[in-house]
C-alpha cells in the first residue's frame, strides 16, 4: 500500500513541475540588475532596470566620517562605449549612516524624497544636517541619540514625523514646526533635556505654540512640553483628554502641574523624571499608563483620582513618594512602587485582587494586605528591610520567588489557603521561625521548619537560627529551591533515601562540608553555588550528573571525593571560580576515566581513595587519618571525650572514650562514620 502510494504522488510532483516549466516560459524573460558603486566618497545602491534610481546605503567596510555631501547624480560609465548613464539619487536607505560615530555633518540634494527610519541614529557627534526640500517625511527614529545636534530646519515638504524620531538629542535647543506638518509621532522629543521651546511655523492647521509648549491648533491635544523651558507651574488646556507619552519627561524646572477635569488618560512615561512634587489627578482620569511618574524623586504627594480603572506596570518607581492611598479596588492594578525609599505608609483599599511591587522601599514599616488578595508576585516586598511582621491575607494561594527576600520579618504564618510557594522568605536574616495553618493541606511547619505536608519534601530553613549543624529528617525525599541559601548551618547532614538536590537548594549558605548519599543520581544546577566556606564535598557513587554551576564560586573547595566508577557528566563552569589546587580522590580502578574526563581532569590532582586516607575531612580542631590498614586514628581530643563509630548502613559497630588526646579505632570496614562533638564526619579506612 505505502509503495504505491508513493508512486502516486511522485507522478502528480512530476505534472505540477511540468506546468510550472511551461508556465515560466511562456512570459517574455526579463533582466534585473542592481549595482553597488562608490563615488565621492558614498555607497550607493543603483536599481539599472525598474526604478533606474539610486539610493544611499550603509558603508559595511567603514564607517561614514567627516563631511558628506551627497551628489544629485550617479553615473555609470559603459566600458565598451565609453558612454555615461546617470541615475538621480533619490533616497536614503534605513539605518544608512546608523552608528557612524565620526561623521560630523550631511548635506543632501533636493533629488531625495525619502529617508529611512533610524537614518542617522547614534550618530553622536553630527552637528549639522541640511535636509532635501522634497522630503516628505521623517521616519521614525531618524536622529536618535545625535547627542551634538543643536538645529535643524525641517523643510516646508514635510507632513509627518515618526515615533521617536529625535529621542536623545541632547543638545537640541529649538524645534522649528514647518505649516506643512499635519502629523507627529510617539515620543519624538523624548530626552532632548535642552529643549527650550517650539516654534510653530503661521498657517500650521494642526499645530500650534503656546508659550513654546506644542499643542493643537484647537487646544484640544498637548504634544510635548520642551524639557529647558524655565517655568515652574504649567496648566494644562481645558479640553484635553489625553497626556501623552513623554509629553512632560525630563522637565525637571516644573515643580506644579494642574490638569484638567477633562483629562482621561496619562501616557506612558508621560511624567518620567519630571520636577514636580505634587500631583493631583482629577476624577475624570481612568488610565495611568506604564512608567507615568517613573523617576519623579521630588514626588512627595499624589492624590488618586476615584474613577480609576488601570494603573500601569513602573507607574511609581522611583519617585519620592512618602504615603500612598488607592482610593478605590481597581481590576487591572499592575502599578509599583519600586525603589520608593522614602515610602513610609501604603493603604489598599478591600476588594483589591491584585498587588504592585514594593520592593526596595526601605523606608516602608507596615502594610496592611487586603483579604482579598490571592497573590503576592515576585520579590513583591523584596528588600523592605524596615518590615518586621507581616499579616498574610486568608485567601491567599500563592508566594511568588523571593517575594520577602530580605525583609526583617522573626516568624510568619501561612495561611490554610496558601498552595504554592516559592522561597519566599529568602534571606530574611532575622527570620526564626515559619509557622503554617493546621488546616493546610499542601504545608506544614516542623519545629519552625517549612516542610511539605508528607514531610517528604523540605521548603525552607529559616535563616535567622542560631545552630551551626541540622540533620534533615530521614523521610525527606527532596531538598528543594533555596531550603538552605544563605544560611548560617556550618553542616548539614542529609539522609540515606533522599531523592534530589535542587537548584539554588545551598547557595551563598556557611557549610563547610557536604556528604552526598548514594540515593541521589543529579545535583541541580547552583546547587551549592557560591558557599565559600564549603571545603570538602564526598559525592555518591550513584551520581550520573553535575549540573552547570553546581560548585561555582566555592572558593575555598579543595577536596571533592567521587564515589562514582563513572565520571558523572558535568560542564565546564561547574566547578567555575573554585581553587585551582582543588584534588580530586576517586576509586583507584576509575582513576584513568577521571583523568581523561571532560571538566575532571582539571583537577590540579586526581588520587585514588585507596591510598589517600583522610586528614581534614573538615574544619575542625579533630584531625583525622587512616595511614595504617584498617586503622583510623583520631588527634586532638578532649580526655573522657565520647566517640562513636557506625558502619556505612547507620549501624553502631563500637562506642569509644579518650583516655587521651588522641585514640585509634580499629575496623574491617571500609568506611565508618564518626561521631564527635556533635559533628558527624564519613571516614574512608585504608585497606
């Protein structure tokens, strides 16, 4: 069946192929050639067929310098004549002169009737361009970031100017509005700080100056208000709906801005980095969109209009706002309060079903949630190091990462409701104790400790306590995401049975010493990132795999012992920014694959565990040492000093006291774990 389906269709390909051919030649051919040349000093691209015109485009070899001044012509001379075609250059091709950072000034002909968008961006230190008088537009982001451009002189031809078109001009100073203009793009004068003022050219139909602040002509829309202009108070025309977006950024002058009845809607990053440091929006306004009052840091006071419906994503960042009242619950509420150090006092009205972020508001004491609120995002609280007790709403289903990270909370609750969590409380150095509602189905709090409801899974170790060793529970299967980073525990002891290792799970925390048991085959990417106290690590010889940046940055990691015969599978920053003496002690019949492993043979050692014995397991004032067979001896002990001694499976096999300071234990088996100080240390025995 499938041969002579595929003969069926190879049959009708051949057909269609066949009329295609047939197609084709039935249409007279047809040439097309477009040539790349240089004259005076420019590259053009010449259309020799259709158009028979030429276009200037980008020098890919080397960057526009100097003067250019553009002919109105480009010739081609036929080598077999000796007879000379010229083609008019009548465009400029997009991002033409883009980045030409030494190109000083342009003079075009009036042959050119179009430019590209992003023409001359970047182009820092243009200070003079003399435009065509047939241009008819100026695309979007023509002179971006010309930093040295101080004029220029729109010809009478042009009706649009694109979004963004002189964004970045920071020496521009005047603007002159040609009467041909009927359209202006987003944000084209956005970051020109010395703008002083725009001129309208008389018998403009659209536009008009007032007070070199650009308007329509019927007062009904404010454009953009020139950043330089040295007036402190501004009044916006009654009649306008919309501010829009960058219409005020920058104007660091105004300290008032009064705004109509009329006003529905404030653009976005309408007020960036604006002077002001009050605000009152009307009632009529709905919409605050993204970034509004971005970087306002002289912002100490806003009063909310009623009729909100939106508040946008940045809205406040940065601003210096010192008390916030949302008047009413608003459905799409997306607004943060981002870096707003001075904010002391937050009020959320009930019925709120969404929070903005507060991080990096270190001057906020409290807040009181909403109970309607189900979710608390991303780093929400991140850094509000002034907060030292929290009342988490009983509706509340989720914590999103890190969403106190850093806050002075001691102890917390979660609420019954709450079913996904994500170290939330990452890094709050005080913190004791977290504490959950019996009736949680999903968590549950042993000793303070956040586990999972089986208490299978453990989520997070508060890092405000004081013991320096933790033994994680026999019936954890899994260390989850950042359960231990950043704390203060010297050693962690992890059971036999545990199944994985997770991302982030030890990062920047103080162990100084980590034994792998042999029921984990994968440690997560991270995992142990950036513990600079860690000395020794003992892995299993079930591992298969090492993820990237597993160790990385563990400064002070000078003994890894591998267990696998196999080399595990690992990357090249796995053991990044760790010491270059680190040794590596591996089963002596393996020592050959570690050596020509990927990543393992940059050890500056690799040893057999046979052979090496084992001194300084740990840093600790007991040294241990297994140089006879069979023998392990024990310096630095306390007389009377209780030591015991396991066999690999947990079994006790001898219980020892010091008569001395030191003691030596005698053992068949190959491997014994000690017992001493409170501290347990795996101990390979010579054989």
């Amino acid at each position: 069946m499938t041969n002579i389906t595929s003969i069926f269709y190879s049959k009708h390909l051949c057909k269609i192929l066949l009329l295609l051919v047939a197609a084709i030649s039935m249409f007279p051919s047809r040439t097309f050639a477009q040539i790349i040349i240089e004259q005076e000093g420019v590259n053009f691209e010449i259309d020799t067929t259709y158009t028979k015109k030429a276009s200037v485009i980008s020098n890919e070899t080397e960057s526009y310098k100097g003067n250019i001044i553009i002919p109105d012509y480009v010739f081609i001379e036929n080598q077999e004549t000796h007879k000379v075609k010229l083609y008019p250059v009548t465009s400029i091709k997009e991002l033409a002169f883009s980045n030409c950072e030494e190109l000083e000034s342009v003079i075009m002909p009036n042959s050119i009737t179009d430019i590209g968008g992003g023409c001359f961006e970047r182009c820092i230190n243009l200070k003079y361009i003399h435009l065509s008088d047939n241009l008819t537009k100026l695309s979007e982001e023509t002179f971006v970031s010309c930093e040295s451009l101080q004029s220029i002189d729109i010809p009478q031809s042009v009706t649009s100017i694109g979004d963004q078109c002189f964004v970045g001009c920071f020496q521009l100073t005047n603007i002159n509005i040609p009467k041909s203009l009927k359209q202006l793009g987003v944000g084209c004068f956005y970051a020109c700080p010395n703008l002083v003022a725009f001129n309208v050219e008389s018998g403009n139909l659209q536009f008009e100056s007032s007070g070199g602040v650009l308007i329509s002509a019927d007062h009904s829309q404010i454009y953009a208000y020139p950043a330089a202009k040295k007036d402190t108070a501004y009044t916006v025309p009654y009649g306008v709906t919309t501010i829009p977006a960058n219409c005020f950024a920058y104007c660091k002058q105004l300290k008032r801005i009064h705004l109509p009845n009329t006003l529905k809607d404030i653009g976005f990053e309408a007020f960036f980095n604006c002077g002001i440091d009050s605000m009152i929006v009307p009632n009529s306004v709905k919409h605050i969109q993204q970034g509004a009052f971005h970087a306002c840091d002289n912002l100490k006071f806003i009063k909310l209009s009623d009729s909100l419906e939106y508040i946008g994503p940045d809205c406040f960042r940065m601003s210096g706002l010192e008390e916030v009242v949302i008047p009413t619950p608003i459905a799409n509420y997306f607004g943060n309060f981002i870096d707003c150090k001075n904010l002391k006092s937050v009020k959320l009205p009930e019925g709120l079903t969404q929070l903005g972020s507060f991080a990096g508001c270190t001057s906020l004491q409290e807040i009181n949630i909403p109970q309607s609120i189900t979710e608390i995002g991303r780093q929400c609280f991140a850094r509000c190091k002034s907060i030292t007790s929290i009342a988490l709403p009983n509706a509340l289903t989720k914590l999103g990462d890190q969403s106190f990270y850093e806050v002075s909370l001691t102890n917390v609750t979660l609420p019954a409701s709450l079913v996904e969590y994500n170290y939330a409380f990452d890094c709050c150095k005080n913190l004791t104790e977290i504490l959950v509602d019996e009736n949680n189905t999903k968590f549950c709090s042993v000793n303070g400790i956040l586990f999972s409801k089986e208490k299978d899974r453990i989520y997070q170790y508060p890092i405000g306590r004081k013991e320096i060793e933790f033994t994680v529970p026999n019936n954890v299967k899994g260390i989850n995401q950042h359960a231990f980073a950043y704390s203060r525990l010297k050693k962690v002891n992890l059971p036999d049975g545990l199944s994985f290792i997770d991302a982030w799970s030890f990062w920047n925390s103080d162990i100084e010493s980590i034994i792998v048991p042999n029921s984990v085959k994968s440690i997560a990417f991270v995992a142990f990132g950036a513990c600079q106290n860690l000395k020794t690590v003992q892995l299993p010889a079930t591992l298969e795999k090492l993820d990237y940046e597993s160790f990385s940055g563990c400064t002070n990691l000078r003994t890894v012992y591998s267990l696998a015969t196999t080399p595990p599978a690992a990357t090249y920053d796995t053991f990044e920014k760790c010491p270059e003496d680190r040794i590596l002690y591996v089963p002596k019949a393996s020592l050959k694959d570690y050596k020509n492993a990927d990543y393992w043979k940059d050890f500056a050692q690799i040893l057999p565990i046979e052979t090496a014995g084992i001194n300084d397991v740990i840093d600790t004032d007991l040294v241990y040492s297994s140089k006879e067979k069979g023998k392990v001896s024990i310096t630095g002990l306390h007389i009377g000093e209780i030591i015991q001694c396991y066999n690999a499976s947990g079994l006790l096999i001898q219980t020892c006291k010091a008569a001395s300071n030191e003691i030596a234990i005698t053992t068949e088996e190959p491997i014994i774990i000690i017992k001493a100080r409170k501290q347990t240390n795996k101990i390979f025995v010579k054989q």
